[in-house]
C-alpha cells in the first residue's frame, strides 16, 4: 500500500485563484507564508549563494527544520535513546 493510504478520507476542493477578484495571499495564505519563510530562511541561511541543481537539498532540509520546529531539545535526546 501506499505511504499515503489515510489521503483518501480527506475531500479536497479546488481553488482556482486566476479566476478570483482577490489576489492569492488572501485566497491561500498557508501558501503564501510558507513561500516567504523559505525565501527569508535562503537569504539568511545561505546568503543567497543557492544553487539551482542542489534546489532539492536545500528544500528537503527546509522541510526537515520546518516539521521539527515544535520539537524540544530533550524530547530529541529522548528519540535517540529509544
């Protein structure tokens, strides 16, 4: 089965935002923020100097921070131990 088997319980609606009077900051604002954490986090990080072939690794260790960023350090320690 596939990673993603509990996917199907969810309805998803589309949104087609060039149709729409309101600009799409205001239609998908989850989007919108997480674009501008990650050009913020480049430009910080990296000071700019990204590579556009090493664009996936960059973006899997965004991804990593992101999903780990509610995680305490002791809880960490924690999960390598067990």
């Amino acid at each position: 089965m596939y990673g993603y088997s509990f996917a199907g319980r969810y309805i998803h609606h589309r949104t087609v935002v060039s149709n729409s009077e309101d600009p799409a900051h205001v239609l998908l604002p989850g989007v919108h923020r997480i674009a501008s954490l990650l050009k913020r986090w480049l430009l910080g990080t990296h000071q700019g100097s990204v590579q556009a072939n090493q664009l996936d690794y960059y973006l899997d260790e965004y991804t990593f921070r992101f999903n780990r960023r509610g995680a305490f350090p002791f809880f960490r320690v924690i999960e390598k131990l067990t």
